[in-house]
C-alpha cells in the first residue's frame, strides 16, 4: 500500500484500524530528524539509539491507549517525548550536556574532502573544534535555538513550539546567537578561513 500522499495522523489512523506498516512509515518518515536531535543532544550513539527506541516505545504505548490528541503536529509531539526522556536520562546520570565533534557525528555534516593535505585537515579540525566551544559560551536559551535550528534543522514555527515560545522570540534569540557567536570569534581570533 502507497502511504507517500496520506497526512501524519491519516497514517495513525490506519495504524489504529490494524496496519502495522502505516506506522512503520510514519516512524521511517520522522526517524532522521529525530535521531538527529537526540544525538545532538547525548553524543553517545549507542544511548542514542536507546533515547530513540523508548520514544518510539512511549509513541506506540500512547496511541495504542488512545491517549494521542496532537492533532496533526506528530513531529512536534514526539520531538517533546524525545526532549523529555532526554531531560530524564540527565537528570538520572546528575549531569548536562555539552556538545563536542565526535567520530560518529560531525555536527556541520562537513563533507571529507579527500583531497585535503594532512595540514589543511588538521587546521579544518581546529577551526571545528574551536567553534564548537564557542558555541558552548552562549546564553542557554541562544545556544538552544542555535542548535534546534542548524543541528536539528528545525523550523522558527516547531523551535517556537517546541520551546513554548513566539516566533519572534524565536527568531530574535537567533538573531543574538549569531552576533554574539560573531563577537567571540573575533574576541578568540577564530576564523572559519583556512
């Protein structure tokens, strides 16, 4: 059966009629931007996996007891599943995150060019890392938003949503991410220049 055309909640409609593969679909269709946003956040893919599988777990748990009534923002329901279970495993392990480049996930998506020498990538990772720190140094709230919008690829609408502020907060805080981000690398002398 074709599920390409159906709406969030027309697939959980056939998943609650018996069709297993409408939610199948529904999960392969939301599955990337949320694992994105839970690894951004745990930086262990393995718990990330874990964070993953619980939400999707809690998801199904909640649909199946007809408890579901986000009426076409599906995306947006689960993310804040995901965003809780990720509050709970920190305050179980009594510990924030912070966010650094790992092997497994590289935070810009930054293509591996081949064809750099030894030198240019050691400077590329340098640049990297040095950014990623100071992406750390911003106020919380502009930190979040920052990350929300260029590592989860969220949209201003579902950050607004999901941090249960306006648009225009949204976006102001942003705004401000970026020119302090701009102030630190000038301050620390970082250029995105090789």
């Amino acid at each position: 059966m074709d599920f390409s055309r159906a709406s969030d909640s027309e697939l959980i409609t056939k998943y609650l009629s018996g069709s297993e593969s409408a939610l199948e679909f529904l999960i392969r269709k939301h599955q990337q931007r949320i694992y994105s946003y839970i690894i951004v956040r745990i930086q262990d893919e393995d718990l990330a996996n874990d964070v993953f599988q619980d939400t999707f777990v809690k998801v199904i748990n909640t649909l199946k007891r007809g408890k579901y009534n986000e009426e076409g923002k599906f995306l947006q329901w689960t993310m804040r599943i995901a965003h809780n279970l990720i509050i709970d495993h920190f305050r179980k392990a009594k510990r924030m995150p912070t966010m650094s480049p790992t092997d497994e996930f590289d935070i810009f998506n930054i293509i591996k060019d081949p064809s750099l020498n030894v030198e240019a990538s050691i400077i590329k990772e340098q640049i990297e890392g040095d950014l990623y720190k100071l992406i750390e140094q911003l106020p919380e709230e502009q930190k979040e938003v920052l990350k929300l919008r260029h590592f989860s690829e969220l949209s201003f609408k579902e950050i607004a949503d999901q941090t249960d502020v306006s648009i225009n907060t949204a976006l102001g805080r942003m705004r401000y991410a970026l020119i302090n981000l701009r102030k630190l690398m000038e301050k620390n002398h970082v250029s995105l220049l090789q």
